[in-house]
C-alpha cells in the first residue's frame, strides 16, 4: 500500500463542499490512504456551526483515522519552529506548524490548498 496522506482542514472543507480538491479527497479515502491529524479535525470541529455541520462532517470521514500528536511530532514540530524566523513563524502559524510535524515525523505527505507557508516547514507536498 501507498504511503498515507495527511489532510489539512482547507481540503477536507472542500471536500464537504464538493469544490476544489474535493475529488482528490474522495479518492484518497477510498484507497484507505488519507489521514486526519487531530490539529486539523479540532479545526474543522471548531467552525462546525451545529450539529447538523457535526453530523455531516462524522458521516464524511467515517472510516478516516484521526491521527494523535506524539512526542516524535512534537519533535519534528519543534525542529520545524526553530527553522522558521519569526516572521515566518506567524505566517505559518503554531496549528499548521503541528500539522507540518506530524507529517514529516511519519514521513507523509500533506494535502493542502496552502501549499505557499507550508513550503517553509519543509513538509513534503501532495499534489493537488
């Protein structure tokens, strides 16, 4: 099996929207292959507006594994803040900088629409 592919909450709203990376999305879970760190799951959880938005975004990614922080995330995060300046570091922003160590500290790729900042963390990318 391919490598997993780890989400960022821009394409999961696409996703639930049936726009942009939408189609991709869909592909990668049916392949069993997409993962959704907890940073970006607390991120679509928090602009879920009801539970109507709650209910559909549980039967969406029913199946898709939410992947955990760990210490060997919290590692490669912190190794990825110390090699940001500063004025990169509030582009970025401390969640995506989370999402961006989880993904190197397993060796996955990122899915993301903002492949712009995460360009700086040195996140391998997944083409859209």
């Amino acid at each position: 099996m391919a490598r997993p592919v780890l989400a960022d909450a821009d394409v999961l709203i696409d996703y639930a929207a049936g726009t942009g990376a939408a189609a991709l999305v869909e592909r990668l879970i049916h392949s069993g292959r997409l993962r959704v760190p907890a940073v970006a799951f607390y991120e679509l959880w928090r602009g879920a507006d009801s539970e109507d938005d709650r209910a559909e975004m549980r039967r969406l990614l029913a199946g898709v594994p939410v992947v955990w922080f760990t210490r060997h995330d919290a590692e490669a995060a912190a190794g990825v803040w110390g090699g940001l300046t500063e004025r990169q570091r509030v582009q970025v922003g401390d969640r995506d900088i989370l999402i961006a160590g989880t993904a190197l500290a397993r060796g996955w790729s990122l899915l993301t629409r903002n492949g712009r900042h995460y360009a700086m963390t040195g996140a391998e990318l997944h083409d859209l």
